[in-house]
C-alpha cells in the first residue's frame, strides 16, 4: 500500500527537513562509530604490542628447561591476572612452550603461519574453539639460543560491548535530535509560511466589489513577495478586465437608448397616423439614418472592446508610417475631390519614419485622426500631414494639421474621452459617434506612443502623433 504525501506545505516541508537531516546524522554517525572503532583497535594494538616486548623480558627457561614467566615484575599480585590478556609461546616447530591461564587450555590462532612475526608485528582477529573472538599479535623473539613465536591478544568482547554501548547511545541521540528537529521544523516552517496564509486569507476576502484591493508584499525580494506581486498583477490585469466590460456596458446603454429610443418614436408616430406614401418614405428613411448610426456606435464600441482585451494578439509589422497614411487618402480620394480639399505633405523620408506596430489597428487610429480633420474642414481647405524622425527621443512624429475652428482650449483633454462632442460642430451630415479619438488614443499608447492636440495653434486643429521609431 503506498502511503500519501502529507497534505500541507509545511508538513512536507518538516518531512523533507527531517529527511535530510536524518541522512546527514545517519552518515556522521556511521563516520563517528568508524572512527571510534578503529581508535579503540589501534589503541589495543599499541598496547598489545608495549605487552609483548614487556613479556619478552619477563620470559625465561628453568633448570628442567621449561619455559617460565616471571611475576615478580608486578608490583601488585593481581597485576598479573589480567583476565583480558592471553598469551602463548610456541617454538618454530609448532610445539606449545607456554600457554596462559586465560586461554583455559585452548589455542590462541592455531597452527604456525609461515613467516608469522618474522618482519615485526603481525596482528589479526582469531576465532578460538570456544566461539570467541580475539585480537592477537604475532612476534618472533630468540631467547636462551632458541626462536620462540609469542603470540598475544586480548578478547574482543569487551571491545564489540563498548561499541554496542556506543551505537545504542548513538541510537537514543539520533532519535532526541529527530524529534527535536521535527518540532523545529514545524515552528521555522509555521513562521516561514505565516505570510503565504495571510495572503490566502487576503486573497479570498477579494471579490468583485472590493478588486482594488492588493495583497500586502512584506519583502519583494523573497519568493513569496515575487509570489505577490505577480498576484496583485493579476488582480490589477482582472480589476481592468472587469472596468472595461462595466465601461463598455454603461457606454453601450448609454450611446444606444438615443437612436433606439428615436427609431421606436418614429415607428410609432408613423402607425398612428395615416399618412400619404411620401410621409411613410420620410419616416423609414429617418429610421435607416438612425439605423446606420447605431451600427456604426455598435462596430465602434466592438472595437474598442477588441482593442481593450485583445491588443498585441495580432503580428506586429515594421512599415514606414507614411505607408497606411497614403492609403486612407487613397480611401478618402472621392471625398477630397468632392469637398476640393488639398493634400500637403512635407518630411517623408520613409527609411527613417518606420515603426513595429500592428499595421490593421494604426491604420484605423489613421483613418479616424484623419477623417476627424477631413469632417471640421471647410471647402477649398488644406490638410497638412508633416513627418519627423526625432533623434532625441528616438521616435517617429506625425502631424495633421487642418484649416477648421479649431478646439478650444478647455477641451484638449475632453477630446479624447468616450462620446464627447465639442462646441464646434461638423458639417451637416457627418455627426460622429464620439469614439473615433477615444479609439485613437487607444491604439496608439497601447502601440507604446502618444497622441494629443497642440494648445499653441491659432487657427484649426493640430493633431501630433509620436511612435517608437524602429531601428534595425
């Protein structure tokens, strides 16, 4: 059965930090008993090997030629029943000289070796017959004209208690310190996530009544500052999706109770009464000029909507912006004729006036800017389109300037906004929606430029459009 992965961040989060330390206090651990073992080995090595040359001196052969050890060297009579030293002395051909009390009869490594103590020391672990286990050295020493083989070792017994001992305190350590680094684990991750439940507890008191709320960035340097941001970025990306639909729907009320409510008037006067067929045409022909009015307000609201969500959706294109402006005029050339209106242009150098921007949205900010100022010029009139290319500021400068009244000062700002019409009027028949500068305005600062009107001009209107200029 696999077990689940605990539920809460901070659980994991204990779980891992308690992992890792476990890992790293398994592997000290296991370095630590290591270590301490062999610094017991060697330590009873170097004491085995201090014995044998003691013993050495205390050995000697009898009058009857048996080989004896002094115990007079000890100043203490229990000295020398060290119940943990065995010993035994063979001569080179393998017969038993001497064997100590502590072996109980028993041999200490059997059978000679070849060469065993010949170069110095040698040391291994033996098994005696009795199941025990030894630790012997092995040294050849000449004594009375004869070469004796002394071995020497000490039970290892006491050696693997103490290390067991060892481990098993290691063990209880080892669990203290778990435990203990668990309940740390909890608090530090407890602390180190306070601010990630504050934000959640934040985060669901948002609602669509109260989305200019953010959530408060303690540090914008951690990740969970970086956490934050990028949520209130989200959060100011849905407050500005929702006050554009609240916008486009107020708009759309707004603009549409006109028309609707002068095509229903019309509609029913004309039931009401029994007109004469000239008088019906009348009022159909007022209900298909209210109509085309409403559908050009729709389509410009649509794309005001469009523009507001989806802008930066389509493949941006590097054109000279003078490309889209003729263009328009090529558009609008029946127009211009009809109303003998003259087209005069000045800095047209396309290689330095080009500009990345979506061409199918610039071109319609074009046509409205220009068919703005086609609609409050008079017969006979100049239109003035002028380019620049400012070093300064590397950008790309269009200017159409037109011969119509002008606007007035108080209304530069106003002119941009949704459904404003100004004092001055355009000629008879071309009444806009409102929302041909407010789609300008739009396009063009979301193609990262500027568009306003000049407040020092003293005769007609000056639209200055300014785009990144794009350099290869």
């Amino acid at each position: 059965m696999r077990l689940g992965r605990p539920a809460s961040i901070r659980a994991r989060l204990t779980f891992w930090y308690v992992g890792v330390l476990a890992a790293m206090l398994l592997v000290y651990a296991v370095i630590v008993f290591v270590f301490q073992y062999a610094t017991l080995t060697n330590q009873i090595f170097h004491d085995e090997v201090q014995d044998i040359v003691t013993v050495e001196g205390l050995l000697y052969f009898d009058g009857h030629g048996t080989l004896q050890l002094r115990q007079d060297y000890y100043s203490r009579p229990q000295s020398h029943l060290l119940v943990d030293r065995m010993m035994e002395v063979r001569d080179l051909s393998g017969n038993t000289l001497y064997s100590s009390p502590t072996l109980r009869g028993l041999s200490l490594g059997g059978p000679s070796q070849p060469n065993e103590g010949d170069a110095g020391f040698n040391e291994h672990i033996t098994r005696l017959a009795d199941g025990s286990y030894a630790f012997v050295i092995s040294h050849v020493h000449g004594m009375g004209g004869r070469m004796v083989l002394i071995r020497l070792g000490y039970s290892l017994a006491p050696l693997r208690d103490r290390m067991v001992q060892f481990l098993f305190i290691l063990l209880i350590a080892f669990s203290l310190v778990l435990a203990a680094a668990a309940a740390a684990g909890q608090f530090i991750a407890k602390r180190a996530l306070l601010p990630l439940e504050l934000m959640s507890a934040r985060a669901a008191s948002i609602t669509a009544h109260n989305l200019s709320d953010r959530l408060v960035i303690q540090n914008a340097e951690d990740e969970l500052g970086h956490m934050a941001l990028v949520f209130n970025h989200l959060l100011e990306r849905l407050e500005q999706s929702f006050q554009q639909l609240q916008r486009f729907t107020a708009d759309a009320a707004h603009e549409l109770r006109t028309p609707l409510a002068s095509l229903r008037a019309v509609g029913e006067v004309a039931l009401q009464k029994e007109e004469n067929i000239e008088s019906y045409r009348e009022a159909l022909s007022s209900i298909l000029e209210e109509t085309n009015r409403l559908n050009e307000t729709v389509d410009s609201l649509l794309l005001l909507a469009r523009t507001e969500a989806n802008f930066g959706t389509e493949d941006a294109e590097v054109f000279a912006i003078g490309e889209p402006v003729r263009e328009i005029l090529n558009l609008l050339g029946v127009l211009l004729e009809d109303r003998r209106i003259r087209i005069e242009t000045a800095g047209v150098y396309e290689s330095r006036t080009r500009v990345r921007a979506s061409r199918g949205l610039l071109r319609v900010a074009l046509m409205n800017v220009l068919h703005n100022a086609l609609k409050f010029s008079a017969e006979d009139a100049a239109l003035r389109i002028t380019y620049h290319h400012l070093s300064a500021e590397d950008c790309v400068q269009l200017v159409v300037e037109d011969e119509g009244p002008g606007i007035d000062p108080s209304e530069h700002e106003r002119i941009f906004e949704r459904f404003f019409r100004g004092h001055q009027q355009p000629r008879q028949g071309e009444n806009g929606t409102g929302l041909g500068l407010p789609i300008a305005r739009l396009i063009i600062e979301r193609s990262g430029g500027t568009i306003r009107f000049d407040k020092t001009a003293t005769a007609g209107a000056r639209c200055i459009i300014r785009l990144p200029a794009y350099a290869d």
